[in-house]
C-alpha cells in the first residue's frame, strides 16, 4: 500500500511539474516567473535571455507522426546543426512543448528556476548525433524505396479486385496471384496487413508477409527478409487501388 501511496505522490508531482514551464507572450514563464525570452519563427525558437542575448536556436520535428528530434544551433554558429532525440517526451506533443520538456527535464536543462543556463546551452553542441541521423538516413531511404515500389506495380499492371485479390488481366480475365487482408490488431489500434499468394498445387492462398504499423511499419517476409514501408502510405479505410501501402507490399513479394 505504502509503495502504491508513493507512486501516486510520483506521478501527481510529474504532473505538477510538467505545467512549470510554458511559452507565454514571447516570454519563458518558469513557475509562473520569466526567466528568458523566446521568438517562434513558423515553429523555430530562438531562446534569449531577458537581456535579449540569443543563447540557443531549437527547431523541433516530428517524423512520420511518432519519432521526435530537434535541430539545435547557436546562433553565433547557424552552420553546425545538432539533431537531438528528446529524452523527456510524450505522444501528441505540440513542437513548443517539445522544447520545452526537452529542455526543461532532459538531458541538457536549459531551462531554470534561476534563467538560462548558458553551460547546458553549449554542451548540447558537443551531443553525438550520429545514431538519429542514421535513422533519419534510413527513413529518407525508406520513403524513396517505397515510391518506386508503388511506381513499379503499376508499370507491371498489377492490380486489385474487390475481393483483395491481386493479379493481373490475362487473355482477358483477372488471373489472381494473391490476396492482401487488411484488419486492426488485438488492441484495436495499430493496422495490420496481411499478404498472401495463390499456390497452384494446392490451390489456396499461403501467408508470406506481414506489416504491422506497430512493429516500426516493417514488412517482414516468412523467409527473414524485412522491409521498412512507412505507415504513411496506408489507407487502410480506403479501397486496394488507392491503397499505397498495399501496392508496395505487392510489388516486394513479387519482385524482391
């Protein structure tokens, strides 16, 4: 009961807590008193102290919806740009709040009850980057993959019925060579495809791959191969032909 009792007190003080700072009038408010001065600029924040000496710039991305990072430079060095993932975040944060979790209760608190502090400013610059960046790398190359595979299953005149079939128009008739299943998971919140090809020898449909939006939008094959395929080509709600997502599958399985 005790532990319980302490937990509760935890959490309710992080609440507390996460509602100290805020972005107010272009003024950094700390427990209800400015402590520097912040200029947004379409979602770039140039932080300054109250004397107006511009201590740090902070722009703040979001990446398919789920992974954070911000940009961060010193404005008397605009060309040396630091990519930081946030170490204090939470899902359907706004950028402003981003900032401002990040730099008040993450790694580099430059935000303090007593202003700014300048040391947590210039240390965030020595920050190795290289793993994000790498991400970053990795999703840039993801989205452009993900382009041709939904530019080639078209060259390649593949196409869907209205049973979730794909195939091709052979001698006129649609000759079908899989079938993609499209459902929600056991939470009833991340989607999950399902694909599947037609085998002519026992004449069904065999599982060969599964995307799941929940396991970092990877299409993972039965024989180990993997594919990242962003969760932002999926419509889900909408038919296979208007589907990118699924197109893509199509074109992996059949061409990779």
């Amino acid at each position: 009961m005790r532990n319980l009792l302490v937990c509760l007190m935890l959490s309710v003080t992080s609440l507390v807590a996460a509602q100290k700072v805020v972005f107010k009038k272009g003024k950094v408010i700390y427990d209800k008193n400015p402590i520097a001065n912040v200029l947004d600029e379409k979602g770039v924040y140039t932080i300054s102290t109250l004397e107006n000496e511009p201590i740090i710039i902070a722009d703040p991305r979001i990446m398919d919806g789920q992974k954070f990072y911000v940009r961060v430079n010193l404005p008397e060095d605009k060309e040396k740009v630091v990519l930081v993932t946030p170490t204090h975040k939470k899902w359907s944060m706004s950028k402003s709040k981003i900032v401002i979790d990040e730099f008040t209760f993450g790694t580099y608190k430059i935000f303090t009850p007593q202003g700014i502090d300048k040391d947590a400013a210039k240390a965030i610059m020595t920050h190795d980057d290289t793993e994000i960046r790498a991400v970053l790398e990795a999703n840039r190359k993801a989205y452009v993959e993900t382009e041709e595979y939904v530019k080639e299953f078209g060259n390649q005149k593949w196409i869907f019925n209205d049973l979730g079939e794909f195939g091709k128009k052979e001698n006129g008739s649609f000759v079908s060579y899989g079938k993609i299943k499209r459902y929600k998971d056991a939470g009833g919140i991340n989607v999950v495809y399902d694909i599947s090809i037609y085998d002519n020898t026992t004449r069904s449909y065999i599982l060969v791959g599964k995307w799941n939006e929940k396991r970092n939008s990877m299409f993972i094959l039965n024989n180990g191969e993997s594919y990242t395929v962003p969760s932002f080509y999926s419509s889900p709600d909408f038919s296979l032909d208007m589907d990118r997502l699924a197109k893509a599958l199509v074109y992996i399985v059949k061409n990779k």
